[in-house]
C-alpha cells in the first residue's frame, strides 16, 4: 500500500487546464487567418504556453462564457475581466475575482477603459477609438515568470527541476504552480522599470497625449490637454527618480509608487482630486510611506512635498510643438532666467573689446578686483601702494649732488689723461714732502737726546 502511495507522488499526472477540450482544435499549428479587416490573425494556441502563463489554470470557459457550440460566434467569444473566475483562491478559499479591480478602475482617471466584449477582433477598434486603457492595453497573458527574471530564477532555483520534480512531475506543475509559487521568492513580478515602461506606453506618446480630451470637475466641458500633461513622461525622466530607475536602482519611485500607492494599483486619480495620493494635502502620507522619504510626514517639511514633478522648465524654453508663440514664450522660466545670463554675457564682451582696444600690447595687467592679493599671498610679492611707497622713500633718503661738484666732474671726464697725470704728480710731490717731514723730525730728537 505505502509502496503504491509513494509509487503514485512521484508519478503524479501533471495538472489539466483544459477540460472543455479547446486546445483539441486551437493546439493545431497554422491556424492563420485574414479577418474582415483585412488584418492577419491566428487561432493557434501555444498550449505549453498557455500552461505555464498567468492564466495557465483557468479553463477557456471562464473567460469565454458564451462558448457551447462549433463554429464560434464572434460576440460569444467575448471576455468579461471583471467577472469571476472558477478557481479557487489558495489563501482564502474564496473564487478568485477580477472585481475588486475593476471598483478601483472606475474610480480612475482611466475608468473609460474598456474592461468587457474583449475579442481578438476588436483590439484594433479599441486603439484607434479609445483614449483610455483596457486592461489588456497594459496587461497580457504572459509566463508567470517573466523573461526579464528569468535568468535570475534559473540562478537562485537551479535545484527545482531535481528536488522538486522527483514529487512533482509534468511540465504545467513546473511552469505554472511551481512558477506560482517560486517566482514570490524572486521578487515582485514587475520591477519599476516595467512599471513605468506600461504608463510610458501611452504617456510617451505625444500625439496621442495631444489628442486626449481632459474634462473639467466643475463645468464638466472638455478641453485639451495642458503641455504639462502632455510632457509628462519627459519631465518625469529627468528627475532624480526617473533616472534613478533607469539606471537599476531600486531608490527611485515609479509612477505608480506616487499616484496608486495602496490598494490594486489602479485607483489613479487626478491631482485636482482631494482623495488623490498626488493631491497636494496627500503628499505628506505619499511621500512618507515606507521605505520612502519618511520626514516627508513632519510639520515644516511642506515645501520638499510641494516639489514639481513634472516641472516644464526641465524640458525646453517654449512648447515643443509650438516654438515661436509669443505666449509659450514668456510663460517659460528658461526665457526669463536667461535674462541674466544675457547681461553677463555682454558685459564680458565690452570688457573683451576695451582689453583688446587698449591693453593688448600690456606686457602685464593685473586685475583690478583681487589683483593686488594675488601678488601679495601667491606670489609673495609686496603689494602695488607699498612698492609706491617705498619708491618715494628712497628717492627722499637720496641727497642731490652738488652742481660745482657736478660740473668739476665733468671737466674732468673732458680733459682725460692730462688731469688724471696732473693729480699723480701732485700725489707724489705730497708723498716726498711727508718723507722730508719726517726725517727732519726724526733728526731733531736725536740731537735733543745728545744734548741731554
């Protein structure tokens, strides 16, 4: 018995998403076809994929209700995401529900989103006439894993294909429970660059952001939408945030960190609104959550909550599509301060052209503002004013000449050789006279000595 038990584990049929038989027909390859819009289609269903995607367990049925006979209709091949689904949640033992979801859509910007009477057929309808998201605008059927983490599952769970697959055989245990399951031990299934990349998707588009129509709360007219709006992915990317998760860090807030915090992630709604996670009486708690800038909450701190996001003069000096509208023009901060930038930049070029007229050819200039310092703490030199000073101090130490002494000199650099012979002679007669002097005292003491 225990042998048959253990027998039947190891060898345990692999899980059946498919018991209404669709995947009889839609598992055939080549089931191309060319729709009444002329637009290429496919009937075929990849069923490994299908198993091991997000909807791997959920039979067709639950989705595509209308279903019970062959050919099908098109409109009874609609799907309905709001409706629920037969399986069970694990957690709570309770049908599993896209309804919760949809409640917070319709609280939302985006609440004209189509979320049922989705078919194959209508999604270029729904591109071209719709200006607010579905839900498979920004969602699809892909692998419980994503490509993008997969590499990092193959490196942090290389064992479950041999601890785990010698209970659990089949290949839709391993790619959708086992995937299920796995994949909450990697991480969170979008990273913020993904996030963004789904709101970037249509917000990155300027002309279908020029062609969306904004109503107002309180005279509920339409109007067109402001350049802010417009921009709002550009200006969001240069911002430290944006750039931060451009570049991988896991510091920078989403889109959605900052206008769907809690919740389903869905309830997006505008600024204006007082119940809006971007309304500015809000920002103290969106700013403030966990993980975030938690001083944010602290009285005093209003002004950082209060910074522009999507501050139009991180972009561009004028409207983009607009450059030469005189409004766009003034209304732009770049304009404006750039003003100063202008003057400084004119003053430098009248001193360029005084330097150039009159003191290019000025072995040395020194600066008028902070010269004199340089001299003095660089270079070591004594300041302009001391130097001045000490000049004229010399000048009064130094007596002047003489002019009789001035001219005997000169008569003597005339005369030459004959003065300068003239004063030799003169020396050596001196010379003699004082030998002769000498000599006669000398014989005057000795004839004293004698007398005595």
């Amino acid at each position: 018995m225990f042998f048959v038990q253990g027998h039947e584990q190891v060898y345990a049929n692999s899980r059946y998403s498919d018991p209404d038989g669709c995947l009889s027909c839609h598992a055939y390859k080549g089931l191309d076809y060319i729709d009444e819009f002329g637009v290429m289609r496919s009937a075929t269903i990849d069923s490994s994929h299908y198993a091991s995607s997000l909807h791997g367990s959920v039979p067709c049925k639950d989705c595509h209700r209308e279903v019970v006979d062959y050919p099908h209709e098109v409109e009874n091949t609609e799907a309905d995401c709001s409706e629920s689904c037969h399986i069970e949640e694990p957690s709570k033992g309770v049908k599993y529900s896209h309804d919760v979801i949809h409640e917070e859509m319709v609280k939302s910007v985006h609440e004209g989103g189509w979320y049922k009477g989705l078919t194959g057929g209508n999604r270029l309808e729904e591109i071209e006439t719709e200006q607010d998201p579905s839900c498979r605008r920004c969602h699809s059927n892909t692998l419980y894993i994503a490509e993008t983490q997969l590499e990092q599952f193959k490196a942090d769970f290389d064992h479950a294909e041999t601890e785990c697959g010698n209970c659990h055989q089949g290949q839709a245990w391993m790619g959708q429970f086992g995937g299920h399951i796995l994949r909450r031990l990697v991480g969170r299934r979008w990273n913020n660059q993904e996030n963004n990349d789904m709101c970037i998707a249509c917000h990155g588009d300027l002309d279908k952001m020029r062609d969306v129509e904004q109503e107002d709360p309180e005279t509920l007219e339409k109007h067109s939408p402001s350049d802010r709006f417009v921009h709002s992915a550009d200006s969001y990317a240069k911002t430290l945030h944006g750039r931060l998760i451009v570049d991988g860090s896991a510091y920078g807030a989403s889109c959605i960190d900052c206008h769907s915090p809690e919740g389903w992630k869905h309830e997006i709604r505008a600024f204006t609104d007082p119940q809006s996670a971007s309304h500015p009486d809000n920002l103290p708690k969106t700013c403030g959550q966990s993980d975030c800038h938690g001083y944010a909450k602290k009285p005093g701190n209003e002004g950082f909550t209060l910074t522009d996001m999507h501050d139009m003069s991180l972009l561009s000096l004028t409207r983009m599509h607009k450059p030469f509208q005189a409004e766009a023009l003034f209304e732009s901060k770049w304009f404006w301060s750039s003003w100063p930038l202008l003057l400084a930049g004119l003053v430098f070029a009248i001193s360029s052209a005084i330097w150039w007229i009159g003191f290019r050819h000025v072995k040395k200039i020194i600066p008028i503002v902070g010269g004199d310092r340089f001299e003095r703490v660089m270079i070591g030199r004594k300041s302009k004013a001391k130097r001045k000073t000490a000049a004229k101090g010399a000048a009064v130490k130094k007596a002047p000449k003489p002019r009789a002494e001035v001219t005997e000199k000169a008569v003597i650099a005339e005369t030459g050789a004959t003065q300068v012979s003239g004063d030799t002679k003169q020396k050596e007669k001196s010379e003699a006279s004082g030998e002769s002097n000498a000599k006669q005292l000398k014989t005057n003491i000795n004839q004293e000595d004698n007398g005595v």
